[in-house]
C-alpha cells in the first residue's frame, strides 16, 4: 500500500505531503507525491507554476514539482500525469479529480492525503478536489487545511 499526495506546490500540498512522511513512518508505507498538469499554460500561470512571459512545458512543471516535492519529502516517490480529455464538458477541476482517483486505484493508496482550504468550509466546494474524491470508498481521506 501506498500514501498519494496530490501535490501542487502550494503551502497546503507541501503540509500536506509533510502529515504523509509522519504517517508513512508510523504505518511503514511508501509516499506517491503525484502531480496533476493540465495541458494549459492559463492554469500554469494562474498557480504559479511558470512565469507570466514564459512558454508553457509540461516537462518544466514536472521538474519544478519534483524539486518541491523532494524538498518537503526527500524519500518519497513522485509521478506527474497530464489528464485526458475525456469530454469538452468536464471542468479541468473534474479532469484532475478523475486522475487522481485513477492513480489511486493503480498505486493501491491506503490513504490520500489532500491540501484543500475549502475542506469543511462548505459541503462542496466548487473548485476543490477534495469531496470527489474523497468518495472513493477504496482509500481513507486525511485532508490538511491548515500549513
């Protein structure tokens, strides 16, 4: 079995993914920090991930989302995937909640551990992937909303 964090640079991923490295030794269970990336440079930007005048690459992303991730959890595993497209009616919220139930499933997760500011403020939230996949009865959930 394995801890997933969805990791995406942000205060309450790298909190996030900190828990995980405190339960993986009290469970004796390896870390997957898994980014998400959207083909799209609008949403890079928006999080920070590349420079406002600079070309998006999904490569780059991945790169400084390991270097973050080895930063706060130097001996967990890391995986990047770039979500399918599977309908031009899904939000990219939905693309990314579906990669992360998938990936998942094919780690064998025992837990995902999700950052979420919205966790608890509102049943569900429309912009946090928290409550989707938090459905999954496969994994327990630990979401983390403070830093």
């Amino acid at each position: 079995m394995v801890l997933l964090v969805p990791f995406d640079g942000s205060a309450l991923s790298k909190a996030a993914l900190t828990r995980a490295m405190e339960f993986a030794d009290y469970r004796d269970e390896d870390i997957t920090a898994l980014s998400v990336i959207p083909d799209d440079a609008a949403y890079a930007r928006e999080r920070g991930w590349i420079d406002a005048d600079e070309v998006f690459d999904t490569e780059t992303v991945a790169d400084r989302m390991r270097e973050q991730a080895e930063s706060v959890a130097p001996t967990a595993s890391f995986r990047y995937e770039v979500p399918e497209d599977v309908s031009s009616m899904a939000s990219t919220t939905t693309d990314i909640t579906r990669t992360i139930r998938e990936v998942a499933h094919e780690e064998g997760a025992s837990i995902v551990f999700i950052g979420s500011e919205n966790a608890g403020r509102v049943s569900t939230p429309v912009c946090s992937v928290g409550s989707p996949v938090s459905e999954d009865p496969q994994y327990d959930v630990h979401i983390v909303r403070h830093p």
